[in-house]
C-alpha cells in the first residue's frame, strides 16, 4: 500500500448526492448502468458511468444518496462522458457494494 500525504487526500473531493436519473448502458463493454446525481446548488447534476449491476436494480437506486469523487477529469466511456466517480467496496464476488452516508444529508456535503 502506498502512503499519501495529507495535503494530496485533501485535493480528492469527496462528495454527497442523490441518484436522479438511472438508464442501461449497452454500449459499456461491461454491464454498466448512467447514472445521473444531484451534487446541490454549488456542483449541480453530473453523470457516471457505474458498473453495479450485479447487486443494483436499476430502479432501486433511483432517490439513493451516494458517494463520489467530483474533481476528476471528464472519461469518455464509449459513446458516453463519465463527469464524476461512484465510489463502492470491491472485491466481493457478488460485485461492488456502494458507499452511501448512514443517514439522509444534503446534497453536496464533502467527506472528509
């Protein structure tokens, strides 16, 4: 494992918002759903690109709150452009768990 310093964590921003929008992605060479989410006032909607099929229904996310990193560049996936990152625990063979807050907050709070 690598270690980072505190000055590089704070760069990442981590942030709150809930799934407004949710749609299949045939075009992803793994299943895939877009994903839009509300990020509040100051960051507004952006999309993901969000390989959780394996666990995930469709519409069960939509209204979810979620987790992402939302200063990454823009990725083109396919005919698609991701604008923020999903984040989820990996590794369990049943697919990528998503990270959600405990309780519901407003949209656009950082983790830190």
């Amino acid at each position: 494992m690598e270690r980072i310093s505190w000055s590089d964590f704070e760069k990442v921003d981590i942030r709150v918002g809930t799934v407004v929008a949710v749609e299949h992605f045939p075009e992803a060479r793994n299943p895939s759903y877009k994903i839009k989410i509300d990020f509040g006032p100051e960051l507004g909607v952006r999309k993901s690109s969000a390989q959780i099929t394996d666990i995930y229904d469709l519409y069960d996310l939509l209204g979810q709150q979620v987790v992402a990193v939302v200063n990454f560049p823009p990725k083109q996936i396919a005919n698609f452009n991701s604008e923020c990152l999903v984040l989820g625990a990996v590794g369990d063979a049943k697919g990528v768990v998503l990270l959600r807050p405990e309780r519901l907050v407003a949209n656009g709070l950082r983790i830190l």
